[in-house]
C-alpha cells in the first residue's frame, strides 16, 4: 500500500512511517527545505518537497496514494 504522509519528518511521522513499514508499506511524504530525511528503517519513501496549505504539494502526495495520514503542522511564516 502506499501511503501519503505529511509531517513525515517530524517525530510522530517518524514513528508512524518506521511502524507501517514494518508492514511492508510504502510512502510519499512532504519534506521542506533542511529537513532531516535520515533516520529511517525504509529507503521507500518518494520525499516530494512541499508543506501545509500548498495546493500543488497536496496533489502530488495524495495522487495514487492508498491512505494518507495528516500529522502536519502550518507553522506560521
């Protein structure tokens, strides 16, 4: 399955990614400019960059996505 994940980066990303790929998933998931994309217990995992609030990011992560899973923040700029 794969599975769209925005906040992939952050800590209960992290945590829900390394869970279900334990399950043989795979992922699409939003990262922004300096994120720390290590850390990982899976290589499958497309990072399309992208964050909260943007329409084009939204499109390419859910696009042929099996499941999304929403722990992504809109921090304010």
């Amino acid at each position: 399955m794969l599975v769209g994940v925005t906040g992939g980066t952050g800590f209960i990303g992290r945590y829900i990614i390394n869970q279900l790929a334990a399950q043989g998933h795979r992922f699409r998931a939003w990262h922004r400019d300096g994120s720390d994309l290590g850390g990982f217990d899976t290589d499958d995992i497309e990072w399309i960059e992208g964050e909260v609030n943007d329409p084009a990011a939204t499109k390419a992560l859910v696009t042929g996505a099996d499941a999304v899973v929403h722990c992504g923040v809109a921090w304010p700029k």
